[in-house]
C-alpha cells in the first residue's frame, strides 16, 4: 500500500513541476513515507529525519531549499511528536490527505519567501477521499499495485490500522475499472487489488441509479474481461470476508493466481479471541477447504503473530500444527509487540522475550523448510514466469511464477513483461532459476 501512495505522490508532485531524482542532495523536497506495522516505527523515522536535517542544513547553507514531509502512519499517529521533536520537518500529511500535496508546498513555500518558518500539519480524514482528486496514475511496469479499498473497522486488538487508516472505505467500480484500463493499455500485465481488507471490498456502480453494492468476486470478474491482462492478485484478506461468491471466482477466473495471502496469525481459538480476529481455527480450515475445492492448485501464504500476550505452550503447538496441516507456502512473522493506544498494549501475561524469540525460530524454521520442499519440487517443471525486472547481474531477468516464487533466467530484455514458459533447473529456499523454452 506505501509503494502505491508513493507513487501517486511522486505523480502528484509531477503534475506541478517536480520530478524523482536519486540522491536527496538534490532534492527541492523529501518525502518520507512511513508505515507503522513494524516494530519502533517512529524511531526510525527521527533516525532518518536527523540525516535529512543535516542535508536540509547543507542545501540552506548553499542558498538552496528543501522542504521535508513526513507522510503515511506514523505521521498520522505521531504527529504531535513529530511536530513537538522535529521542529525542521515542514509537512506533515495522513494517508488520507496527500492528494492535497501541492496546496501544502505552496503554503510552505509563501513562508519560506517571508523568511518564516511554519509546520502544515494535515491528519484530516476528510468525507471526499482522496481518490476523487488523484491524477491518472503514471507508467507502472509490468506489474502494478491498484489500490481498491482501504481502511479497516475489524479492530484486531494489535493493530494500529483502524486508527491511522481510518474506517473502511471502497473505491468505485468505475473509477478502479478506468485506472486498471489505463494501466493495462500502458503495458501493465500483472495487476494486484491493494486494501488493508481487501476482501472486504463493497463497491457501488458509480452511474447506477439503485445503491446496489458489489463485492471482490464481481470486480475480480469485470477487471478480468480487460483485453491484455495476464495475472490479477489481492493482498491482504480477512478469513471472515472470504465469501462464497469470491472463493468461486478463484475457480473461474483462470488469470486470478493460485497463490492467495490470508492471514491468520494464530492456530489457537484462545488466542484469536483475544487478538478480536472474529473468528476461529476450524472457520479458517474450512475457508481453505473450499478455496483448494474451487481451485485445487491453489497453495496459501499467511501471517503470524507470536508470543501474543497469554499464548501458552499448548497455544503455540495448536499454530505449528494448523501451518503443517495447511501447508503455507510462505509467512510473515513476528514477535509480538505493543503498538501504543492499541488494546494488545496493555494485556496481561505478556510473553517474555526470550520465549518468544525460541517460538519464532521454530516457526520459521517450519515455513522455510515447506518453501524450500516446494521450491525443489520445481525443478524440471516448465512453468509460466512474469518476467518484470532486471536481475542483478548483467543480462539476467527476473521474474515470478503463479505462486510468487522468483526465477531468475539469462535473457534480454525482449522478455521483460512477456509471461515466458520457463523450465526450473535450480532452486534454493528463496528462488528459482531457469531458462526459457523455446
Ligand atoms: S483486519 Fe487487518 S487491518 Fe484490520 S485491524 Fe485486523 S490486522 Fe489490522
């Protein structure tokens, strides 16, 4: 989700004049884009803002200018910190806001010319969302992000997002159908729906007389029947919104990929129920019964949290066998830890350190060891591969297969963005490498 407002930023910065450069040395103007999911988010932010002081300072010594914006999550939750430990940032903007970017810099800017330094501060969550006033979005590569939905009113008891992304909130159909369009006729071939809960989605027919909402299964379905589109994604799901209508779409809609994220984060009941994750292990296993029913080829990723606080031993081994019974392919997992003004910050029986760091390894030792299995079980299979960027060594592309697993193959760049059918011959636990068969 920060990839995509970072670059509808950069294309709303474009529209009045500015363009990306390299090096913040050269920069009229800094955006830092924050996320607030990892642990100690807004101490590395003022880590970062002290390195951009110190070249704010240069540039100002040199007769030039810059302008520092603190943007996103953090800024949304630590806003009056920001303001109160780092007087120089001169822009402070909400997820919600920065299709206001261009007034704010203006108003920076008249300071800046009466020699006065003000702050703009913006952490409105306004009715009119920015998605009204964005810019069409630029050239996006082979494969783009698409922001669908966003916001989330679910309330898991760890997490910041119903707080600094707002209440859940879903495009419409026609405004996500034109922008899919415009990326797909500008050589886009690989598109993934963005939303905090995606699968949440609700969206009206912008022009539709009856206020009939439809849900992801439907969109999925209409972004589908675009001429030029190979592969279609979502990223992240809830497992209570993965309705029946969605789970068969993953049946028809041969472009939707076998490869779904859907977190879970824990294999206890207890532990669900203290997160407020709304539902249980066996809701969980059965929507994965019916996914790999609609689509048998279909292979899941998912999220952990350990160490939540009161997860016993008997919690823990309930997660490690619901990720040998589902199999996931994939995980992003972490220690616990407290997110101020979130529930989960103030639970009793938190899990000491060292416990948790035991737990982790464990799992993860799980997941890598199903990701390098099915990556060897790869080998000498021919499989379509997106190839989307260029590898690190000369002459190398890389692409992803349907389940996301990266390849690497000698080519040139005639290959980039084509879907290649490529023959596996080596794989470790993070990737593949193959050549492509003529
Ligand atoms: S559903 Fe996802 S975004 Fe919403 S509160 Fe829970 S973890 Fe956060």
């Amino acid at each position: 989700m920060n990839v995509y407002d970072s670059n509808r930023m950069a294309d709303i910065m474009h529209k009045v004049g500015y363009h990306t450069v390299n090096e913040s040395h050269n920069a009229d103007m800094v955006i830092l884009n924050t996320c607030h999911i990892r642990e100690q988010a807004s101490e590395k932010l003022f880590s970062e803002l002290g390195r951009f002081r110190k070249v704010k300072s240069k540039r100002e010594a040199e007769g030039a200018t810059m302008i520092i914006a603190v943007a996103g999550c953090v800024a949304q939750a630590a806003g009056n910190e920001i303001i109160k430990r780092a007087p120089y940032v001169d822009i402070i903007l909400g997820p919600q806001t920065y299709h206001r970017l261009p007034e704010m810099v203006a108003e920076v800017s008249r300071s800046k010319r009466k020699n006065k330094d003000s702050q703009v501060v913006d952490l409105e969550f306004p009715k009119k969302t920015k998605f009204d006033y964005l810019p069409k979005a630029s050239v996006a590569g082979p494969s783009a992000f698409l922001s669908i939905q966003e916001g989330c009113d679910k309330f898991c008891t760890f997490c910041v997002v119903p707080y600094t992304r707002g209440a859940e909130y879903s495009r419409s159909i026609e405004s996500i159908l034109d922008e899919a369009k415009q990326l797909i006729e500008s050589g886009t071939k690989e598109i993934t729906l963005l939303g905090q809960n995606v699968n949440a989605y609700h969206g009206l027919k912008e022009h539709s007389t009856r206020k009939q909402e439809f849900g992801l299964g439907y969109l999925i379905r209409r972004i589908a029947e675009i001429n030029g589109l190979k592969r279609l994604r979502y990223i992240t799901s809830h497992p209570k919104d993965m309705n029946d209508d969605l789970i068969s779409a993953h049946g028809e809609v041969e472009l939707l990929m076998p490869f779904l994220h859907l977190p879970v984060q824990s294999g206890s009941d207890q532990v669900l129920e203290r997160m407020n994750r709304q539902h249980k292990v066996k809701d969980y296993i059965l929507v994965v019964e019916k996914l790999l029913s609609a689509r048998p080829e279909l292979r899941l990723s998912s999220d952990f949290i350990v160490g939540f606080p009161g997860e016993s031993d008997v919690d823990f081994e309930a997660t490690i066998s619901l990720i040998r019974e589902v199999k996931f392919l994939q995980a992003y997992s972490f220690k616990f830890s407290p997110r101020p003004g979130t529930p989960g910050a103030t639970l009793e029986n938190q899990i000491p350190n060292n416990i948790k760091d035991s737990r982790l390894a464990l799992l993860q030792d799980i997941l890598l060891g199903h990701q390098s299995e099915f990556n060897k079980s790869s080998i000498g299979k021919t499989v379509p591969v997106l190839f989307d960027r260029r590898g690190r060594v000369d002459g190398q592309l890389l692409g992803r297969t349907k389940f996301m697993q990266p390849v690497h193959a000698n080519l040139d760049d005639n290959y980039m963005g084509q879907v290649s059918q490529v023959t596996i011959d080596t794989a470790t636990s993070n990737s593949l490498g193959g050549s492509v068969t003529k």
